[in-house]
C-alpha cells in the first residue's frame, strides 16, 4: 500500500451516515458474515443491517443466551458459544464453524474492550491485547479456509482512534513493568490495524481483502470498565448518564464504516487502509492529536505489521500461512 492509496474521496456518505444508509438498494442475498461482538452495541446494530440486507449472519458469543434473546426477532442469525479470551474456545468455535459452514464472504471483528485495569489472561497476556488483538487473529487465521472459499471476503477489524496512543511496545507488550490502562488500549489499537495491513498483503491472493477502522466516538459497553465518575470529568456524559460529548454518534452511526467497508464497491481490488466515517482515511500529520483524525504512519508500517504477524503466531502457535516459530 502506498500513501496516495490512503487518501479520502468521495463514498456519498459521512460521519451522520447509519448502517442502514450504506446497504440502501444493496443486497446480500446469498452472503454468509461473521460478526464478534455481533449482540451489543456497534457488532448488533451491524448484525441487524447485515440480517435486513439478505446475508447469513453467525454471532460468536461469550454470552451465548443473552446473545439469543437480543437476536431473538433477527431473521438468518445463529449463534456460536465462543469467547476471545480463551484460545481452547476460539478453537472449538473455530472448528464447528468450519464443519457447519461453506464459506465466509465477510468477517467484521468488532468485539473489544477498552480501558480495562491490569488483567491477565492465558499464560500472562495483557488483556486488552489479548482480546482485541490476539483472539481475533487467532480467529481469523482458523477460518481462513472459509474465506477463501468465497469468491472475494472482506475482513474489517475495529481500531480506533485511539491507537494514536500507542504504537506497538515491542520491549513489553504486556506490560510487565507497569501498567498503563489507556497506552494498552491505544497498543491494542495499534496492533488491530497493522493485523489488517499484513493479513490484506498475504490474503489477497486467495481473494481476501483486509480493512481496518476507528467507528467514531460512541457510548456502548465498550465503555463497561470505566466509572461513571471517569465520563462524566471525560465529558462525554453529565450526572444523569446523557451522552453530551461534542461529536459522539449513534450506534447505528457507528456502525456504518464497518459495514461500508466491508460491503462498498468503492473498495473492489483495493486492502490495508484505515476507514473512518464511511470514506477511506488521511495520513495523520505529525504533531496532530487523536481528535484530529486520521491514522498514524506506524500502524500502517509493512514491516511493523509483518513483525507483529509473526509474534503474534508465536505467542498463540496459530498461522494459516506457514507454521509459526517456537
């Protein structure tokens, strides 16, 4: 990818666009689509416009029940128990899915958190890029023979604009020697983005095209880890649990650059750009802030996001393309 490919230009939609508003007249009749997080927030409000749009939808769920009731009057949607913490689960999910499924013509990665104190999961991973990060590859990397399988998959990971924080902390990705809540959530950020820049370099070929995004600033249970108290002095609620941030969005708004990216013919033959309000994002300057916009040069860094590839396949002994190094 070059820098000119990273350049806005013209979708007809914008920040206020909703998810509903990118499928008008579309059809995905005869499209099968993964959704994480698929039952709350940004990833449900993706399942009902993927569901409304004619497409299969497959839900996997650390909370499988609560999933089905909130799915319950969602035509075409099954749910899958999986959770991204656990990678014995990502792999039983990963296995039924490859027996009950044929194809997978798109994979929205839209689970996360943010801001989580210090946790540790699997063999003392960080959580925050353990479950933004690394269950996701992991995912991904096991069902790559689905998408393959179809006649050209897309894959949209959820950044943020938080990875503006954080660039990959490759002496101490998990934080052994103090923990910082926000520059693990802007690493996490980071490393979501350059998943997409490598994964789009080694799957085009198979015919898989690889986007990643910052959805614009929302309040949903992304924000579950943080106090009340911790909004409010953020500005972005008052006392009563209002939304009164300056330029939040709905969810339903949210929604609509993943489900863009994933579905617009404007992005035919094209992989590894960063998406933000349904258009493909600008370089962001240096010395420019998160609130600006736009993506920084190092998640975007080819050999960044190969090293990262690499380690990642390391830490979880998973790689679709080539067994990893112990």
């Amino acid at each position: 990818m070059t820098r000119t490919q990273q350049t806005p230009t013209s979708t007809g939609f914008s920040a206020s666009s909703t998810a509903a508003d990118v499928l008008v007249g579309r059809s995905l009749d005869g499209m099968t689509a993964l959704v994480t997080g698929g039952y709350s927030g940004l990833g449900l409000e993706t399942t009902r416009a993927f569901a409304k749009a004619g497409a299969r939808v497959i839900v996997p769920a650390r909370r499988p029940h609560l999933a089905r009731e909130r799915l319950d009057r969602v035509p075409e949607v099954s749910v899958v128990s999986m959770d991204l913490a656990d990678l014995d689960s990502v792999r039983r999910a990963s296995e039924q899915l490859l027996t009950d499924v044929d194809k997978l013509d798109i994979v929205i990665a839209a689970a996360g958190v943010m801001a989580s104190p210090e946790r540790r999961i699997g063999p003392g991973w960080e959580s925050q890029f353990a479950i933004n990060h690394l269950g996701h590859f992991a995912l991904v990397n096991l069902l790559f023979p689905l998408l393959a399988n179809a006649d050209a998959a897309r894959v949209v990971t959820y950044s943020s604009a938080g990875h503006h924080l954080s660039d990959i902390r490759w002496d101490d990705i998990h934080f052994a020697t103090g923990y910082d809540k926000w520059l693990a959530y802007g690493q996490a950020k980071t490393a979501n983005v350059l998943f997409a820049v490598h994964l789009d370099s080694i799957g085009q070929s198979d015919g898989v095209r690889t986007f990643s995004l910052h959805p614009g600033a929302i309040i949903t249970d992304l924000q579950r880890d943080m106090t009340t108290a911790e909004q409010i002095e953020r500005g972005w609620i008052d006392e009563n649990g209002n939304v009164v941030g300056s330029g939040f969005k709905t969810a339903a708004q949210g929604a609509a650059t993943g489900v863009w990216a994933a579905t617009s013919p404007d992005l035919d033959e094209r992989g590894g750009l960063y998406c933000e309000n349904c258009n493909i994002a600008r370089i962001a300057p240096i010395g420019g802030t998160m609130d600006d916009g736009g993506v920084r040069q190092y998640a975007l860094d080819a050999p960044s996001a190969s090293r990262l590839w690499h380690e990642s396949a390391r830490m979880t002994q998973i790689d679709a393309f080539g067994a990893p190094s112990r």
